[in-house]
C-alpha cells in the first residue's frame, strides 16, 4: 500500500480531537499507519518520537537483515549518512571551545601542502557549506574498485587549482569540506577521527552502540543492511566507493542511541548552550537539495549552520538534516519551540523520509 492510501486510512481510524490533535492513546497507531509501508517482510524502519525530554514513541517496524529475515528493533544500527555531518561538527566545535582551533582558521595551517586557493578557506566555510570545494565524487575514476578514505579526498582536491566559488561568497552543499574537517579533528587532537569521538561524545553520552563504518573493523550483529527494490525484489545495495569516508557520513547509529545525542541537543553538557545554539543558527543562507523543496521552507528562507538546516514547518522554526546514501535514507527534525524531535532511520534505497517525519511531527503538534 502506497504512503498516500495509508494517510488516507490515518485519518479514517485515528479522527482528531476537538483540539485537532489525534488522542493520546491513538498516536503509535497513527505512527504506525504512516509508516505501513515499511512493516512486514521488507527493508524496515526505526523511529523514535522525544517532547518535552522524555521518550513518547519508540517504534521499528520491517527487517534489519531480510536474507535472514532478522527484524528491525529499537537497537538496530543503521547508517546515518549526512546525518553524520552534526557529530563531524560537534567534534571540530568541541575543539574550538577547547582552544585548539579557531572557526577562522585556514585550512593550509592544518594541510600545508594544499594549494595556494585553500588559503582562503576557513574552517568556518567547511562548517556551513560555503568553501566552494570542488566535490570528490566527480574525481573518482569511472574503473575504480578501491574505496574512498578521507585521506584520499585530500589527496583529490590537492589535485586541483580552483573551486566553484570564491569562499565565502555563495552556499554549495559539500561532502568534501567535511570530510576534511574530519582530519583537521585528526590533526589537532591526534586520535584518529573514530577514537576521538568515542572519547569524546559517543562514550560520556551513553551511546555504547554508534560506530563507525570503519572498512577493516566489522559492526556487530546489530547492523541493519541496505537495499535497493529492483521489480519485486529487494537487492542488498549495501555499500559504495564513498562508504568509507567518515566526516560526510560514516556513522552507524539506532534510535536508543540517538535518544541520548537528543538529550545532549536539548540540555548540553558536553558543548556550550551557546555554542550549540550557534552550530543550529542560520549562518549563512542555503540553497534547497532539492528544487521542489516545500512551500514553508521556501517561505522561510532556508539556511544552513554548523551540520544543521535551518527552516520552518508550519509556521515554526525547524532544524533538521537528512541522510541518504545507497541503501539508506535518515532524518532527524527538532521543532524547539515545542521541544520535539522526531528521529526516522530506514534501510532502503527509496522513499521521502523527510515528508514521513514531518507528518510523524505533526501528530504531535498542537
């Protein structure tokens, strides 16, 4: 059944109060009738509901692993993807605070040896989006076998004498920029980037299970596997050439985890309340990912911070990040001004997670 007969049956089953919200007791079945189409003998789901600081939803629904026919549980590790990018930038903020570095730092004070352009480029402009770096992906030979590291898109943009943009000058959403400020968190505190944040934000946050997609090291039996629907099958597309760069997106993660990472966001201890205010700040103005974006974001005048969009839906001031990479798509949406977060992780190569998380919030909304 398609996502818009099940809104259809949402509706039919689950009618509003008279405030025009669904009752209490209704709601997890109103969730779950918004994401019908990830239950049963398919790739699945996980979503996790948190307002007002506690825990109101905590759903998984489909299969982890379907050769195995193992199930998707509260537990489950799926791949972030660019949801990634805000644990990159807690990281190099973390660093900041500490003194390390500075946001205005430009990048050939970390890689001396790159070209005279990145003398222009801050860590600033890494952050949100503005360096202008040409992007890895178009440099990767067409024959190649041996994945992508990091290190070797340093090596890539080293390679080249321009970028799209004067920095500074205009927003051009860049995987290459994090995954450079991956090794400039290497650099500066000199753990490789994994281990630093294990110590440093996964370990004192609780969150025992988030790893990342390390090419030597194999994640536990609680990983969930990507896949891609090719005529009325599912095929495991699992992994690609850019798995393996970590600071644009190689983190594995589960809902029981991220509910912990949702209670740093919402009562820091780990980062300064300013300095995570700054990072989910407009600080630069973002072009849309996709042009047919909708009308409350373009309404808004849709920026971009330090690993965060910021927006609007439905009249109130949203951040968010969306994840997609083969065989998985993830979203995380906050609405503070009524402290709830909404946290969907799927393990296929399809689907709006974006639109499914926002009419998952808007159960919760006045």
């Amino acid at each position: 059944m398609r996502l818009a007969q099940s809104a259809a049956i949402l509706f039919l089953f689950f009618p509003m109060a008279a405030s025009g919200q669904i009752p209490k007791r209704g709601k997890a079945k109103a969730v779950d009738a918004v994401l019908r189409d990830y239950a049963g003998s398919v790739p699945g789901a996980s979503v996790l509901v948190v307002q007002d600081g506690k825990v109101r939803l905590k759903r998984a629904y489909g299969l982890a692993v379907v050769e195995e026919k193992r199930r998707v549980t509260p537990g489950t590790l799926f791949r972030l993807a660019s949801v990634s990018k805000q644990f990159t930038a807690a990281a190099v903020l973390l660093l900041a605070e500490r003194g390390q570095l500075s946001l205005d730092d430009s990048i050939t004070k970390f890689f001396p040896d790159f070209p005279a352009y990145g003398r222009d480029i801050r860590v600033r402009h890494l952050l949100n989006h503005t360096s202008g770096l040409l992007a890895y992906e178009e440099f990767i030979p067409a024959d190649a076998t041996e994945p992508v590291l990091d290190a070797d898109v340093l090596t890539i943009l080293q390679r080249q004498e321009r970028t799209y943009f004067p920095p500074g000058t205009n927003f051009r959403y860049s995987n290459s920029g994090y995954a450079l400020l991956a090794l400039i968190v290497e650099k500066v505190s000199s753990q490789p980037f994994p281990e630093f944040l294990r110590r440093n934000i996964f370990a004192p946050l609780g969150m025992r299970h988030t790893r990342m997609n390390l090419r030597d090291a194999r994640l536990d039996s609680r990983r969930a596997f990507g896949y891609s629907q090719r005529e009325s099958a599912w095929e495991r597309t699992d992994q690609s050439l850019t798995s393996y760069v970590l600071g644009d997106g190689g983190i594995y993660s589960s809902i029981e985890d991220l509910a912990r990472w949702e209670k740093e966001l919402s009562s820091p201890r780990l980062l300064r309340p300013e300095t995570l205010a700054q990072a989910m700040s407009a600080t630069t103005p973002a072009r849309p990912l996709r042009e047919d974006r909708d009308a409350a974001e373009a309404d808004a005048g849709l920026g971009y911070g330090f690993g965060w969009f910021v927006g609007a839906h439905r009249g109130l001031p949203v951040v968010w990040h969306g994840g997609s990479t083969r065989g998985f798509r993830t979203h995380i949406l906050r609405v503070p001004a009524r402290r709830l977060s909404v946290i969907l992780l799927t393990n296929r190569n399809e689907g709006d997670v974006a639109a499914l998380a926002r009419r998952v919030a808007d159960l919760y909304l006045p």
